[in-house]
C-alpha cells in the first residue's frame, strides 16, 4: 500500500485581480490559513509538513491565469491533511467564486481501498444467504428459472451457477425484502365478506392479508431483527458503495459509515445463515418465492405472473362460491384438478379451459426457462385475455366474448 497521498486541483484566476496572478501570490493567500508555514517546497500544518507543487501558466483567453496544485501527505497525518485541503479549497473558492477542479484525489481512492473488500465482503455474504436459502427452498436448479430478459446477454457464456453475480448490489435485498401477496388472499378476502361473525374468521388467516417478503415470512420468526431495519441500511450501504464503484470521492467520515453499517448488516445476515436449516416453507408457497424472484427482473413477466396467479385465485373462489371444492383442498393448488372440476360442472366451456392451459404453459415457460419464447406482444395479449377472463368469473352467466378484448392499463 502507498506511504503518500496526493490531492491535485486546478483552478482559473484572472489577472485583473491582483492578489492572485502568480504562484507567489498563491502562496501568501494561502499563508492567510491559521497554523501554515511555507519551508522550501513545503508547507506546515499543525506540526506536520506535507510537499506542495504549484505550476501557473497563461489561459488562452489571455485574461487569466491557470494554477495546479498537488500536495502531498503521508498516511500517519490523514486528519490534519483532510483540515488542510479544507482550507485550501476555502482559500481557491474565494479566489473564483468556484471550488476548484480536483484533477486526482488520492484521499478518496485510499478511503474506497479500504472500503471496497468489506464491501465485496458482506455483498457475497448476502449472496451466499439468498443462493442457500433459494436451493433449500426451490431447488437446485431454481436459477435457471429466474433468470430475466434484460440480463441474457450479460450472463451469456457463464454458467447459470453464477446468476446472484449478475444481480446488481441493491437488486440482491429484493429477494429478501420485497412484499407480496400469498396465492390464497382473494379467497380469504372473500371469506371475510361473507362471515356474519367474527368467530367465522380466524387471526392467522386475517394476518396473511398484509404482503409479506421472505424476510417477514420466514426469517422474522427466528431472528430479532425487522425488516426495515436491514433493508434501510443496505439501502445506504449502496449509495456509499456507488460512490466507491463510480471513483466518486469518498471521506474518512464515510469509510466509517461504511463499516458501522456492514458490521451491522453482517450481523443479522451471519445470523440468518445459520438458522436455515430451522426454516420451514410449505409447498405451496415453493412456487410463489420462485415467482417473485422471477418477477422481480423483468416487469412484464412480473405483471404476467402476478395477473396469472389472481386468475388462479378467482377460479378457485370460484368453485368455492359453487361448493365445488372446499376451501382447506390440499388440491387447491394444482390448476389441472380445479379446471377439471370447473370443465366437467359446466362451470367453465372447453375453450375456456385450453385459454387457462395455454396461458399456464406460458406461465411455466417463463418461471421455468431461462430464456422464454414468449413474446413480449404475445404477453400483452395473454394479459389482456386473463383480466377478461377474470371479468367473466365475477359474473358466470354471461358469455365469453374474448374476442372483444378491451386493454387493461400497463405501465409500458
């Protein structure tokens, strides 16, 4: 690791001000800063000396005059050279009515130095969470059904295996922290309209109305630690991790933000590592974590899932309303055993049923398949076929008329 560091600005002053149209001018300007001393090609500062180099010459619009300042610090006075450089850009900004143009900043590339590897640190200790939680819980192919269109190319070549690599940094707490509905919402929805008592309804059911992320619905319980609480932190961690990635400036002040708030992150998710293995997931909620993971990168797909899974739910309600199928049916999950209930009563035509088949299939293509087929119009189209769909099941006797199709609004 370097012994020095040096900052470098570069500023305009005009000749008409007379303070400030040569280096020795500069200087005494700069001798205006309590505690500083000129020796040689030195300055001193509250007991440290630290090398100064200033080179002037002419602009080419002839009125100004052009300064390059670099001074240079070791790394045992870093606190008196941050003051220092303070002053300096205090002095300059008087001079110009501007802050100077920083040409290099050593400072903050040896603060993002010391940064960057608890950053790469706790990054892949989030990876190593989601990627193990994902494999216990969906699979160890789940990341080959997940990953997004917009990616394709980014990833083209690497093995599927490194899919969490190619999450950008705050993309990777979505899996944790992003809320959604479970599957059987509507139906509870439905119950609560139609209970003339409270007794009818049960407070764990009523609960699972509020969207959830995973961290809620199965890290919660084993860990003390909400939600917010890691998501707003890791939320700031990546604003400072921008500006490291991006060489913006960073300060001593921020490298220790930056620890404080991995070391608080690490914490919680070391924790949560080790109590996998105590986290249940029912079956029927394996798919919806996959489903969301899906959604989460591609909006239309996410806008497909979602309007998928509510006409899943409205057909289920719907057999319920019928006293077709009880509403605790370990089968209610498996859309074949609904539409063959739904087709043989009547409830549904033929045509209908291969409707819901065909946009199951696609369902399955796009959580499933690395790269869909689907097109995005086609999408659109199923979308728009779906809310008809579920326009008709609000009102089972009318007939369905899906060649009349009326747009639902999408964000796109």
């Amino acid at each position: 690791m370097e012994t020095d560091i040096s900052v470098e600005y570069l500023f305009v002053s005009s000749l008409s001000d007379s303070l400030c149209v040569n280096v020795s001018g500069f200087k005494n300007l700069l001798k205006s800063i309590d505690g500083v001393e000129f020796k040689g090609n030195a300055i001193n500062y509250k007991g440290n000396s630290y090398k100064i180099e200033v080179v002037s010459g002419a602009a080419e619009d002839g009125k100004s005059i052009y300064f390059d300042v670099t001074l240079t610090s070791s790394i045992d006075s870093l606190d008196d050279y941050t003051a220092l450089l303070k002053h300096v850009r205090t002095v300059i900004n008087k001079i110009t009515q501007s802050p100077p143009q920083i040409l290099w900043d050593g400072l903050g590339l040896y603060y993002s130095r010391l940064a960057y590897p608890q950053i790469y640190r706790i990054e892949n200790l989030m990876r190593k969470l989601i990627t193990k939680f994902m494999i216990i819980n969906a699979g160890l192919g789940w990341h080959k059904q997940v990953v997004p269109r917009e990616v394709e190319q980014s990833i083209k070549g690497q093995s599927n295996n490194d899919y969490l690599h190619n999450v950008d940094f705050i993309q990777l707490s979505v899996f944790l922290f992003k809320e959604y509905e479970g599957t059987s919402s509507k139906i509870i929805l439905d119950k609560i309209r139609k209970a003339k008592e409270i007794t009818e309804l049960e407070l764990t059911e009523i609960k699972t109305l509020s969207p959830q992320s995973n961290w809620d619905r199965y890290f919660a319980p084993l860990i003390n630690c909400d939600a917010d609480f890691l998501k707003i932190r890791w939320q700031q961690l990546y604003e400072l991790r921008n500006a490291v990635a991006h060489k913006r400036s960073i300060t001593k002040f921020d490298l220790a933000r930056i620890e404080r708030l991995i070391n608080e992150l690490e914490m919680k998710i070391t924790e949560a590592i080790s109590k996998l293995s105590d986290i249940f997931v029912p079956n029927e909620e394996r798919e919806e974590i996959v489903d969301n993971v899906a959604s989460t990168g591609d909006e239309l797909i996410g806008i497909y899932l979602r309007k998928y899974n509510l006409l899943h739910e409205d057909l289920l309600r719907l057999l319920i309303n019928n006293k077709l199928i009880e509403a605790n049916d370990s089968s209610r999950f498996f859309l074949r055993h609904l539409l063959d209930i739904a087709s043989k009563s009547g409830i549904i035509t033929p045509n209908v049923r291969n409707q819901i088949q065909g946009m199951n299939m696609i369902k399955n293509e796009l959580v499933h398949k690395a790269r869909p087929d689907t097109s995005a119009f086609d999408l659109r189209g199923m979308i728009s076929r779906m809310a008809n769909l579920m326009a008709s099941f609000n009102n089972i006797e009318q007939d369905f008329d899906l060649n009349n199709v009326s747009e639902p609004d999408l964000p796109f």
